[in-house]
C-alpha cells in the first residue's frame, strides 16, 4: 500500500468531562510512501441518540472499522456505549486510508466511555493494530516504516501485533509489548498482566541469504559472464540480445547470486518497502536477500511503477537494492517500459494523485533480454530467420533510444558450441562464488573512493562527479574522441561509458582508466547496430 495509514495511542492520555460529555484525544500517524506524518484520533462520547461517525477524510476501510471496533469490544466482555460516539481524524484535510486505526479508536472509546480504566502508564506508547470481530490484533502491514517514523518523532515503545514482533527487531533502540488480542492490551493497561516493554530481538543474523542459482550451470557464454561480472561490480543495467535458448533467462536469475549482502541500513528500506506491499510473511518477515523481480511482459503500468488505490508500491520499487528482469523486453507495451526511463535515471518513483504525492525508492538494477526479431532467429548461424527486414525494424523499434541510452551494457548472445555445453575435462567453470568475490573487492575498492560522498556505486556517478572520479589517460581519451563522433554518442551514453570504464578498472584494481578499460566498455554498445533506425 503506497499510503497506508496505521495509528497509535500515544497517552498523554486527556479526558475531560463537560456535563454528559467525555472526551479523549489520541495520536496517530499517516503514512505517506514511506513518510509519516501525524494524526490525531479525536474520541467524543455524550449523551444522545445511539450514533458512531468518524470523520476526517477517512476512506472506506477506516469507516467499516465500526464495526470491527464495535464487536471486537462486546466480544471481550464490555457493553458498548448506546450513546453518541465521535471519532474525529485530524488534521481534516489530509485524507487517510487503511485499517489500522482500529485500535486506536478501541480503546479511545473504552477509555472515554469508562470502561477501562488505566494503572500502568501508557505516556508515549503507541497502539498499532487492526482488530478482528472477536477482539484479535492482526498484522499490520506497514508496520516497520511507520514505526521508524514516529521513533524519528520521539516515540519509544509501541504495542503491537505479536505477528509483526521480528519486523519490529529490525528497529533499534525501541521497546515493544506485542500482543494478539485486546483482552491483552485491555489487561495491561488496567494492571491486571504481568506483561512487560521489552526490546525486539533483532533476528537478521541468523538469517543468511540463500541463493541456490548458480552461474556454473551456464556453459559457454564466457563474454556474457564478463558482462554480468562488471554490471554487478558498478550495480549497472544490462541488455541481453540473443536468440532463444542461449542462456539469457539464465543469467538473469544469477545475478542476485553474485551482488554482496544487503547492509543493515539497505535491509531496513527494502523490508520497509515489503512492509508496505503486505508481502512479509511470518516465515520471512525480514528481506536479507537482494531482491529479484520478473514481472510478466503483460505487467500494466501502475502494476511496474505503482499507484492505484490505495497507492501500493510496483514492481521497480519492490525491485529495490535488487535485480529487475524484464524478459522479453520488446513484447512489453511500450507505455510500460518507457515509465521505466525516470526510476532508471533517479533511483525513485513519484506518484502523483489529486490528493497527495507518493514517493516511493526504486534504485534497482535492469537487466533486460530480448530476442533480435520476432521469430529470433536473426544473425543466428543455425536457424534461418523468417522476418523480413521491415518485420526486424518495426519490432527493434519498439524499444526506445532514451531506454537503451540509460542501459550501460548491451550484449550479444550466441548460441553455445556442444564442446561449451561438454567442456573438457579439467577445464575451470566460471561459478558464482568467485564471480562474487571479484564484485565484493571492487564496491570496497568504490567504498573507499566515494566514502563520505553518498555515492555507493559508479553507476550512481552524476556528471560533475564522473570529471572529480573518473581519470582517464591520455589513449584512452582519444580512444573516447573517436567513438563519441563516429558513433554519435549522446551525452548520456558518452558518459555510460566512462561510468562502465571506471568498473572495469576497478576490476583491475587500478586507479586509473586505461585504454583497455575504455576499450572494453566500448565493445559492450557494439549491439546497438541492431537498433539502426
């Protein structure tokens, strides 16, 4: 969900009495992508003709908590008020959405109405959780970002939902009193449990990434590993252009494989990411592994950029710190891949609807195959291709120059030969873990180079910084000259190049571009020959 809404009790519990009215305040929390800003839940009980409203720009999911909140209170053993009941949702013109009010506005009304009285102190507690009609908490989804946003706020312990306990351990410096039914929380704050704040286990290091793909299982295809080595190395995008069956899926799967662990910062935003979407499970509720996403050639548009209603993040963003594949990149509507261009070049998505903007992260990396024709089989030396050259154009045509600009590598695939699919006896493979190892040295190698500059990659590299970064010698200069004008090279793919240039030289462990490095990350735009428009 792009704008999930969850609240909390935070007591600085107030409740006057005015005659025969009562009335409380609570705070919640809004949701915005990842941001949060605060919302106060408003509880007015008084006499009057048995009514329950709750206004504030509450969207459908908020206002059928009336019943969830209504039940869930008589199932636990209390009568509900026969009065009229206010919840107001403020500030009123920021529209809300989501479930997760719902015990908030329980236990505002037990509260305001009498019914519960507390003992323990709950100053600066917040309540997170949707209830059921029997008075269970069920899991939130959004959880984690909202709670690191209201920790930037000050707030230190938390109720909520036992299924969401590991997602919390994530979160330092935190106290929590994860329960699963309101008879719980109801418990505690009269006095009557035992139930104490304690801090969440952060579980992280006994869950170890596992990756059962390897690049060992591929045969031939050595020119493409080196392609895969250096995307992974520099975290750039890649262009696989081959006919079918010569490895391109294959190699897509595997690059997860040889990227370094996420760190515990990049673990926070992608489980954050995941929180949102509903997708952690209580088997996986922490995301260690990078992400892979492989969204079918029919993915809409809101389904790969996200939005919709609620706003939930797409594939690019659920794709973050991780691998997008886009197999058959040509048979995607190219609407689809074109809103591809924005996240590719700023590392975000913003959505924009006439009630809020929506920022969600999306710093992924692409790596795209597609066949050369619509058969597949041009340039191929077994098959023959049966399109004819306007068939080959029109179906080219469908991928961009500003798409392929923004894509560093572009790599032809050829069909293995039967000794690369039976390699001699003794012959070394290429497997994913020295791959891996080689990646690891060169982001410590960038690590070191961009240390204090919020670069984490070359690829993130703007142009200003390409000039402070990237030395190049005096061949490889000219090299440069020389294909920048006979290949008419845009500015974008000019400076691709360096980028790419400044990877494998750190692959090289040198410190300065050379000839060779130019060279090399030149060889990997040979494939845009195929795209002559």
């Amino acid at each position: 969900m792009g704008m999930v809404t969850s609240t909390i009790l935070r007591v600085r519990f107030k409740k006057e009495k005015r005659g025969l009215v009562v009335y409380s305040r609570v705070l919640s929390a809004n949701l915005l992508g990842l941001e949060c800003e605060k919302v106060w839940a408003e509880v007015c009980v008084e006499n009057g003709l048995s009514n329950f409203s709750i206004v504030g720009l509450a969207n459908q999911a908020i206002k059928e908590s009336k019943d969830r909140v209504r039940a869930a209170i008589e199932n636990c053993g209390f009568e509900f008020p026969d009065t009229r009941i206010t919840v107001n949702l403020t500030t009123a013109w920021l529209k809300k959405e989501g479930s997760h009010f719902d015990l908030a506005i329980a236990i505002g009304i037990l509260l305001s109405s009498g019914m519960m009285v507390p003992e323990n102190s709950i100053e600066d507690v917040a309540f997170l959780g949707e209830l059921t009609l029997d008075g269970k908490i069920e899991k939130v989804n959004g959880l984690l970002p909202m709670i690191i946003g209201l920790r930037r706020l000050g707030v230190r312990r938390y109720v909520i939902p036992q299924s969401n306990l590991a997602e919390a351990g994530l979160v330092k410096d935190i106290e929590v009193l994860p329960a699963s039914h309101l008879n719980d929380i109801i418990s505690y704050i009269g006095g009557d449990s035992d139930a104490e704040f304690v801090r969440p286990v952060n579980s992280t290091g006994s869950i170890k990434p596992c990756y059962t793909e390897d690049f060992a299982d591929i045969r031939g295809q050595e020119l493409i590993k080196r392609a895969a080595l250096i995307a992974a190395a520099g975290f750039h995008g890649m262009l696989i252009i081959g006919p079918p069956g010569v490895g391109k899926s294959m190699v897509g799967k595997r690059i997860p494989g040889i990227l370094p662990e996420l760190t515990y910062e990049q673990q926070l935003e992608v489980t954050q990411v995941y929180s949102i979407a509903g997708k952690l499970s209580a088997e996986h509720p922490i995301i260690t592994e990078r992400p892979f996403r492989s969204p079918h050639r029919g993915a809409t548009q809101v389904a790969m950029i996200g939005g919709g209603k609620p706003i939930a993040p797409g594939e690019v963003t659920l794709a973050h710190q991780g691998v997008l594949f886009l197999d058959e990149l040509a048979e995607f509507p190219s609407s689809v891949i074109e809103s591809l261009r924005q996240p590719m070049e700023d590392g975000k998505v913003s959505i924009v609807r006439a009630d809020g903007r929506c920022e969600f992260p999306a710093k992924f990396m692409v790596v795209a195959a597609m066949n050369p024709c619509k058969c597949g089989y041009f340039g191929d030396p077994e098959k023959k291709c049966s399109c004819t050259q306007s068939d080959r154009v029109r179906y080219l045509n469908r991928v961009s120059g500003p798409l392929l600009d923004r894509i560093d590598l572009h790599i032809s695939a050829q069909r293995p030969s039967y000794t690369d699919m039976e390699p001699a006896e003794g012959n070394r493979i290429i497997d994913s873990a020295s791959m891996r190892a080689k990646v690891i040295k060169a982001i410590e190698i960038q690590k070191e180079r961009y240390k204090g500059s919020g670069i984490d990659s070359n690829s993130s590299l703007n142009a200003g910084q390409i000039q402070s970064y990237c030395v190049i010698d005096s061949e490889g200069k000219n090299l440069l000259s020389e294909a920048f004008t006979s290949w008419h090279l845009s500015a974008r793919a000019y400076h691709k190049v360096i980028k790419l240039s400044r990877t494998i030289a750190d692959l090289d462990e040198s410190s300065e571009i050379k000839k060779e490095h130019v060279l090399e990350a030149l060889s990997y735009r040979l494939p845009e020959k195929y795209f002559a428009r």
